[in-house]
C-alpha cells in the first residue's frame, strides 16, 4: 500500500508535466497540472496514509 | 472700450500667458533640461580633497571632510585621479552595498534559528524540551555541514551571473538534460566545498544566505516530529535534507534549474517565481516534516481508540510567542534580502518588499485570532502565533511581486487556512503535528506559491527581467495566465517529486536505524533516554492519565 501511494503521489507529478507536452495552450495546461496535484494529494494524504493508519499505536 | 473692459481683457491676456506658459512649462524644462555629456579624466583631475590642515580639527557633522575624493583609490599616483578610478570605485560602492545587505539579512535569518527553537519547544511538554532544543540546535551545524560539503553546489552550481552581487562567475555548471527537444537544468556541478574557484567573495555571501535558508528548511522537521523521533535518525534525516533534497528543489527554483526556465523553454509566464522561498524553503520543509510524521507516527496519546484526537498542551507559551515575534523580526532579513542587494536593477522595492511582510503577519494573526475566536469562544494564543506564521510563510513567495492589498488578502487567508489545515489534519488525517508545522509550512507555502501566480501584479521591475523573460512578473488577476500554470507546475513537483524524495529516504532511514523511540521512552519524556538531562532539573513534572510528566511545577508547589 505504501509503494502505491507513492507510485499515485508521482503518477500525479507525471501528469502534471505531460500537460507540458501534450497541450500548448494555458487552460489545458493548467487542467494537467491541477488534476496532477489532487491526484498527488490522494496519493499522500489518502492512500498512503491510510496505509500508515492500518498499524497507528492507538489502534494497538 | 471703457475702463472695466480693458481690465477685464488686460487680466483675460496675464491668465491666458500664465496658463500657456504652466502648459508649457514640462515641455520647456525637458528642452532646458542640459544634455548628457560625458566625462574625462580632464574633468575629476583637478578635484581636491580637503586640507590636512582641516582634517585635524575634526568633522563633526560629516558634511564636507569625511567620505570626499581622499578616500577614492588611485591605481597610479603619478597620473593622479582619472574616470576609470572614478568608475571603478562607483561599481565597488554597488556591490560593496549589495554584500553588506545580503550578510545582515543573512545574518537576521541565521537568528531565526532562536525563534524556531523557542516556538516548538513551547509547544511541546516540558519532558522533552531539552530533545526538541537540541533538535533546533543541532539542525544549524548537521544542516551547514551537508550544505558545505554538496547541497550548496548542487542548488547553485550553475546559477551564475547573479549581477548584484558581482556575477559570482565560477558558479558556471549545471548539469541539464534534453527530454522531448527541451531542456532541463538538473543540479549545479560547481562549489564543492567551497574549494577550487568558488573561493570567491561573492560566492561566500551568497552561501552564507542560502546557507541559513537551508537551516529553516530542516528546523521545520523537527517541530512536526516532535516527542517521539530518536535523535539518531534525526540527525541522518537532516544531513540528507540539506544535502541533497532542499538543494535539489533549490537549484530546480533558484539555481537556473528546469522549473526556473519554464518561461523560456515552454512560454509559461516568467517561469516558477519564488522571490524568497514560500515553495523553496517552507514547503520542502512542511512536506518533508509531512512524509516523516507519517512514518514516526502519533504520539501516544495524541487520539483515542476511536480515532478522536486530544490536544496535548505545550508547556510555556511565553517563548511561544517571543519566539514568534523573534520569527517575524528574522524575517526582515529572509523576504526583503532576498533581493541579494539593495543597489540597483530595482533593489530599491526592498522597501515594498518589507512591507508587505509586515502586512502579511498581521492579516494572517489577526484572521486566525478571530477565526479561534468565532469558532471555540476564546481567542487561542498558539493559533494566534501560527496565524502571524503562516502569513509571513504564504506572503514569502509573492513578496518580492505583489503590492500591499494583495499582501493583507494574502496574510488573510493564509491566518484562516492554518486554522482549517491544523483541523484536518487532526481530524481527517490524523497525522499528529505538535507545532502545527506542516499546516503552517507546508500548506501555506503551497499557498504562497500559488499566490504568485494569482496576485503578482507586474509592477516589479528587477533589472528588467526575471528567470531570464523580460518583463515583469504578473499573475492570472492582472492578465497572464501562463504565470499561474508556472506556479501550478512547481507545486506539483513539491508535492509529487520532493515528498517522495523526502519520504522515501525517511523510510529506508526507519528499516536501517529506527525512526520512533521506543514507548517506555517516550512515556518518560526524550530528555533524559535521549539526551542524558533534564531540560528543568529543578522541577518537578505534573504526572498525568497517560503517565507522561507534563506541566512542569515549581518544587514544593501544591500539585
């Protein structure tokens, strides 16, 4: 879970920099690079949180 | 044509001449205006310096005989003074001013470190404060160390000219790659150790004040981890942040690097614009402090079986909030120097600069006070300081571009945004932050960032141009939207490249070495299993339902 999370969290700086490539205009670009970063967000604070939360002391 | 007419046309004639000639006056004066001659040494060799005789009885008011022709060097006696030595001496004066600005802020910076400390250590309970203090104190040589030996080659490597402080030409090297028929500055190749070439004064000052930027990055981590991080793999953690991930970023942003050159090699506004450092400094800093506060964890304690969180009072927010002022005071030096000079190519916005410093802290202690205030009935002292923090964080960035309306907005939000992110992440996320420093550092330098691209206002004009695009540096709201998609980029790569880099490194450090104390340590308190003292021996530590000594009281005080 925790090397998936973090596959997402850079899938989402991947898709940031394609937009660079793939488009030329700013809107496009700025579509990229936003769903980049929310894609980065759920692969930090999400999944591999949730990866962490699975074994949190207070759980124990 | 009686008498009254010929007054009234006598008067009619004088208004009109005075209002030809107040219209005329601009043009008049650009005509009288004496046009540009150049000098000669024919024209400063018969220049002379008061008499000996004079110099002797004193100056008093520093008016005539202190700082004339006498103190301008003459590279030939014989010849006496001439333009060159004249000239010579002016572009001496530029830099010489420039150095000067740059080392007292640098050194206004490096004192931040005191804030730092005090801040965190405030807000963490009295049984490991000797832990935390050592972490913010230890942070200014293990992070000089690594940043001596690579990280400042690798940030500024390849960084040269920095025209203000005299082109610092040795640092001439970045390593660039070319992907898809662009290129990609990568890391800098020049100033190892500061040997070689890079033995340049200009090159010194330079790593002095990036120096002490490093050295805020790396005492962000520390806050977050808190009470439960075992010195030993703090220590690793903050050699490797200062060698090689802040540097990475540093040189990405600052150093020439690829987000720099977003303007030129993809026409995206200036490029990625961090004036001081909101992305470069904070939230490197906020979201390595993020990627090791997951795999340290949450302090025992810190949330219920159930997952509700407990506020876990620091133990004196007296250096609190002096540290925090200690904090806005330093960071006169971290926004406004960042202009590394204060004599020419637009240094003279250092004054807009400081303010909109100023302003920001304001807007963003008073938006968090009132925020607390509205939302929990009492206005809370440590919101309050986290409030003037993150606004001094998100107007970082924008400092050097916005004017000061934007600077109070910007303040503003940021003051309720800390607030908002420190709920998160105690109730969403449940990632336990004891100082707050991931919503303080990390989401309001993402802010700030962000605030570049939105509120720059194109009225900046530092030597012409910026990141090598001429022009001024203008956000979406005063019509570039290619700035905002620059800015938008370096945010992904903070969030995609550097948290990865941060958190990976972290993890590989907790399978080799550890990164948590054990429990019976830190039920105990860290000062004295990690550190061999207690912070306040003469104290006696308040035990509390969790078994931890908390609230330090005075020896013989009724518990």
């Amino acid at each position: 879970m925790k090397i998936a999370g973090l596959a997402v969290v850079m899938a989402g700086w991947l898709l940031a920099m394609a937009g660079l490539f793939i488009t030329g205009s700013n809107a496009g670009r700025a579509i990229f690079a936003t769903a980049g970063i929310v894609i980065s967000l759920i692969g930090s604070l999400g999944i591999l949180n949730s990866a962490h939360l699975a074994t949190v002391i207070w759980k124990q | 044509m009686n008498a009254n007419q010929f007054r009234s046309r006598i008067l009619l004639a004088i208004f009109g001449i005075v209002g030809a000639l107040s219209l005329a006056a601009p043009l008049m004066a650009a005509d009288a205006a004496p046009a540009a001659v150049a000098l000669t040494n024919k024209d400063v060799s018969g220049v002379t310096g008061p008499k000996t005789d004079d110099l002797v009885k004193g100056d008093p008011s520093g008016v005539s005989l202190t700082g004339t022709v006498n103190d301008v060097p003459v590279s030939d006696a014989k010849i006496g003074l001439t333009m060159a030595d004249v000239v010579n001496q002016v572009g001496q004066n530029k830099v010489a001013i420039n150095f000067t600005w740059t080392l007292i802020c640098g050194f206004l910076v490096m004192f931040m470190q005191a804030g730092f400390a005090m801040v965190e250590t405030g807000l963490i309970r009295a049984k490991n404060a000797n832990h935390t203090m050592m972490m913010n104190f230890m942070v200014y040589g293990l992070g000089l160390f690594a940043y001596w030996v690579c990280g400042f080659a690798i940030q500024m490597g390849g960084c040269a000219p920095v025209a203000n402080l005299g082109g610092v030409n040795p640092l001439n090297a970045e390593k660039v790659i070319t992907f898809l028929g662009k290129p990609f500055g990568l890391f800098g190749m020049k100033g190892f150790y500061l040997a070689g070439t890079s033995y340049d004064v200009g090159v010194m000052v330079l790593f002095l004040f990036q120096m002490v930027f490093m050295d805020t990055t790396t005492t962000i981590v520390t806050g977050a981890c808190a009470e439960r991080w075992k010195y030993s793999a703090f220590c690793v953690s903050t050699i490797f942040l200062g060698a090689i991930v802040y540097p990475l970023f540093g040189n990405w942003a600052w150093g020439c690097g690829w987000l720099s050159q977003l303007g030129v090699n993809f026409g995206l506004g200036h490029g990625y614009c961090d004036f001081a450092g909101s992305g470069v400094v904070h939230s490197v800093g906020g979201l390595t402090a993020l990627a090791c506060s997951l795999i340290v964890g949450p302090r025992i304690g810190k949330f219920n079986r159930d997952g509700s969180p407990n506020t876990i009072p620091g133990h004196d927010l007296v250096i609190v909030l002096a540290g925090c002022f200690i904090l806005a005071f330093g960071w006169f030096g971290f926004n406004p120097g960042s202009t590394l000079g204060a004599s020419g190519n637009g240094c003279l916005r250092i004054g807009s600069v400081a303010v909109n410093t100023m302003l920001a802290g304001c807007t963003g202690s008073f938006a968090a006070l009132l925020y607390m205030w509205m939302r929990y009935g009492k206005p809370d002292a440590s919101m309050s300081a986290n409030g003037m923090l993150a606004g001094l964080v998100a107007i970082t960035s924008p400092s050097g571009f916005v004017n000061p309306l934007a600077s109070c907005v910007i303040g503003w939000i940021a003051g309720v945004l800390v607030c908002l992110s420190v709920e998160f992440f105690d109730r969403v996320a449940k990632v336990d932050d004891p100082v707050g420093a991931i919503s303080v550092h990390g989401v309001n330098g993402l802010f700030g960032v962000l605030a570049v691209g939105l509120f720059a206002d194109g009225k900046s004009n530092y030597g012409g141009s910026w990141n090598g695009v001429a022009g001024s540096v203008t956000g979406l709201f005063y019509g570039d939207a290619g700035q905002l998609v620059a800015q938008l980029i370096g945010m992904s790569t903070l969030l995609g490249v550097i948290f990865t880099l941060s958190y990976v490194f972290n993890w590989l450090t907790d399978m080799i070495v550890g990164q948590r104390v054990n429990a019976k340590a830190e039920l105990a308190g860290l000062d004295i299993p990690e550190m061999g003292a207690l912070c306040y021996p003469d104290y006696v530590l308040k035990i509390t339902e969790y078994g931890n000594q908390d609230v330090p009281t005075p020896v013989g005080a009724k518990h």
